[in-house]
C-alpha cells in the first residue's frame, strides 16, 4: 500500500524530485515542503518562496502553518538538514495556497 501512495506522489508532480520520508509509526508520508514549493511555483527560489509563503500564511493564522514540522533529509550537496515537511493533507492545502497553473 504505502508503494502506490509514493507512485501517486510522483505522478502528481510529473516525476519531479520530491524528497519524501515515509514514518512507519504514523503510517504517513512527510514530504519536503521546498521540494513541493519549488515544482508548483516553478521558482528559482524556492527556499525564499517557501519563506515567504509561510510568513503570509501565519499572518493569516491558516491551520497549516501549525502542521508543519522538521526532519533531516538529504540535500544536493549530500549533507543531511532540516528541512520544513508536512503529510499528504497538508501538501494539497499548501498547493491551494500557491497562484500557480500548475497547482490547477
């Protein structure tokens, strides 16, 4: 089961990078946040996109800013990070929240 749901995850974004993490204890996907923010918004940016939307979003006391949490994932240069990641839920409510065509 938790294979088709990463096949679905890769599907939405056109077999884009998206760094996942699978949490077997919560039985849910995590899924990198900047990755997602970088693929909608086809920023060159996406770290600053992602600041940016976050800041607007706590502004706006949106429920999603309190589900976002941190894991150590593998960044380009190899090294491990912090990086901001949310469940499936979360993903698709970050999604509405970006004016993009490829949010549609």
């Amino acid at each position: 089961m938790g294979q088709d749901r990463m096949h679905l995850i890769n599907k939405i974004f056109n077999n884009e990078t998206i760094r996942t993490v699978w949490d077997k204890e919560d039985e849910k996907y995590y899924i990198s946040i900047v990755d997602l923010v970088g693929v909608m918004a086809e920023s060159d940016s996406p770290r600053k996109y992602w600041s940016d939307l976050k800041s607007k979003l706590k502004q706006e006391g949106n429920e999603v800013s309190e589900k976002i949490g941190q894991l150590k994932l593998k960044s380009q240069d190899g090294k491990y990070r912090l990086t901001d990641v949310c469940d499936i839920e979360g993903m698709f409510r970050i999604i509405e929240s970006i004016p993009s065509k490829n949010a549609e």
